[in-house]
C-alpha cells in the first residue's frame, strides 16, 4: 500500500472525509464500549448543532472523558467558537469574561441533540482563532497560546510525511487532549488516516491494555518508555506488549538513550518529537526511515529553524497567532516572524535536530565555567548503570561546584572514574557527587523538576 497524507484546510473537511472513508471502522474503545468513525462524526454534529446555540465565544473544555472531550472539541469548534484547552488543577482566567463551561452535565444535552448537517456548517477560515491553549504551569499568571485549525492541520499533516500513521493502525491513548501533543498525535493524526485508538480505565491497567488491544504505535512520556522497556526486560519477550508493537514516540522530554537503544534491539523504534506549544507543537520528529538516537529528529516540513546564539528559533505555518490578550509577550516571543523558543541546540551533520538544554537553565559556576545541564546529563546517562542523572548548583558550596546525582542500583568505583572523566572534560572539576535509587521527580509531561 502506497503511503499518502491528504491535506485538508479545516476539521470540517477532515470530518466528512474521516465518515466517507471509515465509517464502519473503529475509531475508539473505552470503558463505556467502541466508538467507530460513523458515530463519532454523528455526535460530533450532535456537539455542534447544540453549541450553535451557545452565544459566548469561548468554550472552556477541561472533562475527563477523552471520548467526549474530543466529541465536544470539534463541535464547539465547527459551531465557530474558540475552545480553551485548561489542564487539570489549573485555573481560568479571571479576565475571560465571554466565556462557557462545559460540565458533564452538556454531555447528556448533547445526545439529545439533533445532528447538525455538516455540509450546511459554516466553513470557518482555517486562518482564525480556533483553540486557545492554557500553560499547566503553577504561576498565577496565565499563558495562553491562540492557535488556528491551520496551525494544528499543517502540524499534524507535515509530520505525518516523516512520522507515518496507517489505516488500520492500533493507538493506545495516553495523553491527555488538553495538551496539545495529544490533539495534534493522538486525535488529528489518526482521524486523518483511519486508525483506531483504546482508552485505559487507568495508568494501572496499562499493560492489560496493551495485551488486549496489541497497539501498534504508543505516544507516551519518556518515564513509561523506561517503564516499559523494563518490563520488556523482565519478561525476556515481547508478548506483554501486545506482539504487534512497532514504534513508540515521546514527547515533552528527551528518551532515556539506553532505553531507545534497547528497544531497538526488540524491534521497536524509538521516536522522539520536539516542540513547544507556541508551534502547535510539533517542530521536529523522527523520521519512520532515519530513526537518529539522542536526538529530536528531523523539522518537519513546513517549518524553518534557524540557530541563533545557540538558541532554536522556528518559522512556519505552525507558529501560533499570539499568547491570549498578551501583545507585548507575542512581539517579544516572535521576531520577525521567527519564535524565540529559549532552547539551546544544533543540527548535527545528517540534518537532525539536538536540543541540549533550556538556555534558563544554564548553570554558572564559581570559577567562571558555565554548562547546559541537560547536555552534561546526556553524555553522563550513558555511561553502562547509569539509569538517569541530574546536574545543578551545589548550593550548600554557594554555587563554587556542580552537584551530580546520578539514579542507579549500585554506584561502582568503575563508574565513579567515567563520571569524573565526563566532568572534567567540560571543566567541571571538582564537583560533588551524589547517588540515589529513586527516580528523580517530574511534573505531568515528563521533565525533570531541577529546584533544590
């Protein structure tokens, strides 16, 4: 089967042909039972024929059930409203005044509905405000990025060219549709090429549900491929994944190198994606044919990135409008056209993307010797027993030394003398060295919590 990805200008169109082309397949499996692509659109049209009657602009979509979040996201949208995307435990803006909350409450509402005709819908310009995505950070200042369908389209679309999804294949969902990761890999990307996606009750059964739903490709945080693969491991084959696994992707944070190295071994590619919400997010992703480990992949098409004082800047279809009645923080953020990300990397010699570290995160020591953490802590995971690392200002030495932590089973005098080699050749030395068994603490999407 020739491999194709069609270009659609708007959900609308992306819909209708989604119903044309897959209307009796499977598109969703959940504790509440299967979902396909024929009744999925139609409660779609339910979602939009009732928002159409809702006269706020924004829609405020936070419910827990992904099957009805993705019902309701697409319907506010084709009903011209603008859906705001807020994480869990994470508060509404006080000064989104033309606002609607959706509770469960509209989902019943909904159902009750008549399905609206989507070839009579309004066709919104792909080029306006469709979503508005809130940070999942603690500030009491709220950062919303304004992203358009065109924005999200050519996202998904462009990846797709390098990253492949089938007809046919077999998701297991993870991540949750209120980052925008998950609209973009595990919505967007498999409506447009017909594959099928199962919703765990809970972390806790994951691996039942793989065993049962034998996924062919999983996005997940870099901490479960670890997991992951440790059970792999333990189990000595492949069958608790299901037997058909082909490929995972991680984004949020980097993979753990000798974790994608030793999926590899089992047949299974290791992708990883970089972005950031301001590009609808995806920037870079590993190729299907060129699987480069250690680093982001390649940029997608319809992107541009350039390097800047060793800082990545990005162009393209995909840079979001602006932050959410934020002009100043926009023309800060997007320089003549390019967005100023904050992180540090280069392309490397066959075109792929490495991403070392947060420029804010760089580390300034007492003799003058200044370091990108992240890039320290790759070379140090990946030395044999090393299973993660941590590099920061000592502070009890008033930031005159780094600090190591290094996650393994055992620290041994061997890797004692490969982690002095490593910091001294980047003039780190001296430096404190701590050992620990216990994973270090992340937040939600994955990366490393790095504050004392």
């Amino acid at each position: 089967m020739e491999y194709e990805v069609i270009f659609y200008d708007t959900f609308l169109e992306m819909l209708l042909a989604a119903n044309e082309k897959y209307a009796n397949m499977l598109f969703l499996e959940d504790i509440d039972g299967k979902h396909t692509y024929d009744s999925f659109y139609c409660d779609v049209m339910r979602a939009a024929a009732y928002y159409q009657n809702i006269s706020e602009k924004y829609v405020v979509l936070g419910i827990p059930n992904q099957y009805r979040f993705a019902v309701i996201y697409f319907g506010a949208v084709l009903s011209g409203h603008v859906v705001c995307l807020i994480p869990e435990n994470h508060m509404i803006p006080e000064e989104m005044n033309d606002k609607y909350i959706v509770d469960e409450n509209d989902w019943n509402k909904i159902l009750g509905c008549i399905p609206a005709n989507g070839n009579e819908l309004c066709n919104i310009a792909p080029e306006e405000p469709c979503t508005v995505v809130f940070s999942s950070g603690t500030s009491s200042k709220n950062k919303g990025c304004v992203i358009s369908q065109r924005n999200l389209l050519h996202d998904a679309q462009y990846s797709m060219k390098i990253y492949h999804y089938w007809k046919g294949e077999r998701l297991i969902h993870i991540l949750p549709f209120w980052h925008l990761f998950g609209i973009v890999a595990d919505l967007i990307g498999p409506i447009h090429q017909g594959c099928s996606l199962y919703v765990p009750e809970s972390s806790s059964v994951f691996f039942k549900a793989m065993e049962y739903f034998k996924p062919h490709c999983i996005n997940m945080p870099p901490a479960l491929a670890d997991t992951l693969c440790m059970m792999i491991e333990k189990n000595g084959n492949l069958k608790i994944t299901g037997g058909c696994l082909k490929k995972i992707l991680c984004a949020g944070a980097p993979m753990n190198i000798a974790t994608a190295e030793k999926l590899l071994q089992y047949g299974i590619l290791p992708c990883t994606a970089y972005g950031l919400t301001e590009c609808s997010p995806c920037v870079a992703i590993t190729p299907d044919d060129d699987v480069s480990i250690g680093t982001s992949g390649k940029p997608i098409p319809c992107v541009d990135i350039r390097i800047d004082d060793g800082e990545i800047l990005i162009s393209g279809s995909t840079v979001m409008l602006g932050y959410y009645q934020n002009e100043e923080l926009t023309k800060k953020t997007i320089v003549n056209g390019y967005i100023h990300t904050g992180d540090a990397g280069y392309m490397n010699d066959s075109g792929h993307l490495v991403v070392v570290g947060r420029k804010d995160n760089m580390l300034v020591f007492g003799n003058g010797t200044k370091c990108v953490p992240e890039y320290i802590e790759g070379m140090l995971n990946k030395l044999d027993g090393v299973q993660e690392s941590l590099v920061r200002n000592d502070i009890d030495s008033r930031h005159e030394r780094p600090e190591v932590i290094v996650v393994c089973d055992t620290l041994t005098d061997s890797m004692k003398v490969e982690i002095t080699q490593v910091m001294k050749s980047e003039s780190l030395y001296p430096f404190l060295l701590r050992h620990q068994k216990e994973k270090l603490t992340r937040n939600s999407m994955g990366k490393v919590v790095r504050l004392k």
